[in-house]
C-alpha cells in the first residue's frame, strides 16, 4: 500500500523562500536551499519549490537554487511557476528537479502537457490548477473555476472538466490548489480535492489552507487525496512534520517512515 | 570509493544517479559507448523511460549486446526502474522484446482489485519485504519505504530470483537478484537515507564470480 505524502511548498521569489498569504504581500523566511534540506532531514516525502515571480523576471536564479537543491537531498522535488514552453520544462529537469508543474501555461496552451508528456514522461508533468468556488451552473457543474496568474484571472473553464481534460492530454499528477483557502489555516478544500480524486485515475495533491494536523487527516480521508501540500503550518515550526507524520499513523493513515534517520 | 559507469541511453533520469554516487563519495561516469562499459567496473542501468523507447534506444547504441556481455562477464550490474524491466524477455509496455537476462515478462499493474479502483502510474512511497538477507539490503530494515514511478512491475519466471516484494494491487517483485546482477523497481536515488544506502551497498558489493 502506498503512504500518504507530505510535501512542503517552499514559495521562492527572487532565490529565496516566501509564503504568501492569499498570494499577496509575501515576507522572507529563509534560503530555499538550507529549508530543502531541513525538510528532507526532517522526513518530507517530496518538496516542491514555486518560482512565483517566474512569469516576469529572470528565471537563471530559480535554476541555480535547483542545482543547488539537487546536490543535496535525495527524494523526488518539483518545480513550478511560470512555465511555458517545453524549452522552461527541459530547463528545470535538467538541473535535477524530478518534477515540473505547469499551471497557467497549461491552461493558455494544453499542447503544453502532452509535448511535456511525450517528451520526458508523465510522471514529469504535474498539473497544478488553481480553483475558485462558483455557484453550479452550467458552467462550472463542478461548483469551481479555474483561475490562472496567482488567482488574479477568471478563465470560464469548470476545475473538474480541465482535472479530466489534463489527464486525457498526459498529465501524470494534479495539483488542487484553493484559491479561497489559501494561507487561510482554515483546512483544505475537501469537496472540490475529493470530487476530482474519485474522478481521475492519477494521484491528486490536495493544495491551499492547511492549519492543524487534522487538515491533513481530513485531506487523506475525507479529500481522498493521495498527497498534500503544506507551507505555513511548517515553516514556522508551528507543527514540525515527524510530529506531523505520527499523528496521521496514530489514525491509521499510511506515511512513510524514515527508519535509518529516524 | 567505487567507479560505477552508468549507461546513458538518451532517456532516464541519469544525472540525478550520478548526483547520489557523488554524494556517496563515489565516481560515477555517464556513457552511451558500448566500448566503455568494456573497460566498467560496475554497471548502473537507471530508470524513467517508456520500454519501447528504452529498448530501440539501447538496441541502436549498441548498448544491448555490450551489456548481456558485461553481465554474463561477471561485471556487478544494477538496473533501476525501467532497468529492472528490460531485464526480462518481453513487456507488455508497447509489446518489446527486452534484453533477456532474466526469464520473465512485464505487466501493468490491474487497474482494478476486488471492485476498488487502482490508481495506475503508482506514484509514491511503498514498503519493501525482504525475502533474503542479500548484501544489497544491509543495514536497511525490513518494509522501509522507497519510492516508486511505475505503470508496469517485473515477474520473473523463476520466484528464486526475487530479494523484495512490494504490494500495489497485488504482490510484485520490488527487487531481484541472480549471480551478478540485482535490480530494484524502485528509485534508489530518489528514496532518502535508505535508497543511498542500498546505492553504497551496491558499490561494495564482491559477488561471487560466476
């Protein structure tokens, strides 16, 4: 049986590591280097690094700190953030992340997650969808919208029809980041995570609002997700994840355990 | 400090091998040279990759027959991921013949069992079960969690060869070993701790010459 993962979200903004509050007025908490090796000293499963101002800035620092990370820690990491081309996508992996997660780009040229697919796998290409939750109708069935460029922008596309059309064109994992939960600390969007989890047969990553430990128990359970993201909740050392991981198995939740470091 | 020569046959994820044999304080070279697995000590067949692409790969460099050469030479081999799967006679993954090391074929895993659905890639962290105390496996406990890529797992023909088995759907070896040879299913260089120790266990290993 496969665990449960825990993957810190270290949001970078010009090499180093923010967290966004709603994505809006960011503050520094550290080097995104030390904080991935911290991390996978303390048992993440994974980490993912979110260039967040990627789309208009220089991207040679973000692939800097992706050399640097790979040298170091030796479990899967991803990249994300202002990816477009192909070219962005070959970029990331060939410094050494495992992972590219498109967001916007894919949303502006699907194209993208099949060149992405056919080329490097799908295990390489995570969609990440930001969702914002609309009154049903006809279009938004799901209850939810995609959003694009940090929440800022409306598509009209409904989240679980592009979860589907993003599996259909290659995507090897999705990404369910809420737009209304996040740096919310009130707990993940379970509805929207579980509706497209039961619908997909790739892993979902339930994204945006984890606060406590039971958020991420709700997000294994109730969210039937098969992974989570978290940011806040450990980058302040509120809820450290060995702490973080013992609470899940104490509840029966599958997690991995690290038994040569402990 | 091990020389481990690790074949580059234009797909896997080669650099992030090298990167954990480095960190290891071993000398890894990357080649698609069938003369320079010639002169290897040890052999890395990394992972990540489709099999039908692997394979045309390693047939059109050559690297195909080099490397049935250097195993039955005796050469301490490692196959990841899609390196334990070629390993066998045939894949179901776009219907390839494979290399023919090992008697067996490769299977998708069901998408289905007992009603439930499966998940296929299975992505993430899974238990290994040690079946033999094989020195690849030293100083790793029993049912630690490595980290797994895969739509499709290895069955060999002959269980003697299975060191580990993991559970996804049903029961599948993780792991084997014959004379030579060991291979993994899962991501060594991408498992924590415990996958760089099977990695370092790998470049000390003295099989017994066949």
């Amino acid at each position: 049986m496969l665990a449960k993962r825990i993957i810190p979200c270290l949001d970078v903004r010009n090499g180093q590591v923010t967290k966004g509050v709603r994505f809006l007025d960011n503050l520094e908490v550290g080097d995104p280097v030390a904080m991935a090796r911290f991390y996978y000293e303390q048992g993440a499963d994974e980490i993912v690094f979110y260039d967040i101002t990627a789309s208009n800035e220089r991207r040679g620092i973000m692939l800097e700190v992706v050399r640097a990370v790979a040298r170091e820690i030796f479990i899967p990491f991803s990249v994300g953030g202002g990816l477009r081309t192909l070219e962005d996508m070959r970029a990331v992996l060939l410094a050494g992340a495992e992972k590219v997660s498109i967001d916007s780009g894919a949303v502006r040229n699907p194209e993208l997650i099949t060149q992405g697919a056919r080329a490097f796998g799908s295990q390489c290409v995570v969609l990440s969808m930001q969702v914002k939750r609309r009154s049903p109708s006809a279009q938004f069935p799901s209850g939810y919208e995609v959003m694009i460029d940090g929440g800022r922008i409306a598509t009209g596309r409904d989240a679980l029809q592009w979860a589907l059309e993003g599996e259909r064109l290659g995507a090897g994992e999705l990404c369910i980041n809420s737009i209304d939960r996040d740096g919310t600390k009130l707990g993940y969007d379970l509805e929207i995570t579980r509706r497209i989890s039961e619908s997909v047969s790739i892993p979902v990553i339930a994204s945006g609002g984890a606060g406590a430990p039971e958020h991420l128990y709700q997000a294994f359970t109730a969210g039937a997700a098969d992974a989570a993201l978290i940011a806040s909740i450990v980058h302040y050392g509120e809820y450290p994840i060995p702490g973080l991981k013992r609470y899940l198995m104490e509840r029966n939740i599958e997690m991995r355990l690290d038994q040569l470091t402990g | 400090m091990a020389r481990v020569t690790i074949v580059d046959y234009k797909a896997g994820n080669l650099a992030s091998v090298a990167r954990a044999l480095e960190h290891l304080g071993h000398h890894a070279e990357i080649t698609d040279e069938p003369l320079q697995l010639c002169r290897a000590e040890r052999i890395i067949l990394p992972g990540v990759g489709a099999a039908g692409a692997t394979m045309e790969n390693l047939n059109r460099l050559g690297l195909s027959e080099a490397l049935r050469n250097e195993i039955v030479a005796g050469k301490p081999f490692l196959g990841i991921c899609i390196g334990i799967q070629v390993l066998l006679d045939y894949s179901d993954e776009d219907a390839t013949e494979c290399l023919g090391i090992i008697r067996g074929r490769v299977l998708r895993y069901p998408s289905s069992v007992d009603g439930r659905f499966l998940k296929v890639p299975q992505i993430g962290w899974n238990r290994v079960h040690q079946l033999s105390s094989h020195p690849l496996f030293q100083g790793v406990p029993d049912n630690t969690h490595f980290y797994f890529v895969n739509a499709y797992y290895p069955l060999p023909a002959d269980p003697a060869v299975t060191i580990g088995t993991s559970e996804y759907g049903l029961r599948f070896t993780a792991a084997l070993a014959r004379d030579n040879v060991v291979a993994t299913q899962f991501h060594l260089e991408k498992s924590g701790a415990p996958g760089l120790k099977l990695l370092d266990n790998f470049c000390r290993w003295q099989p017994a010459r066949c």
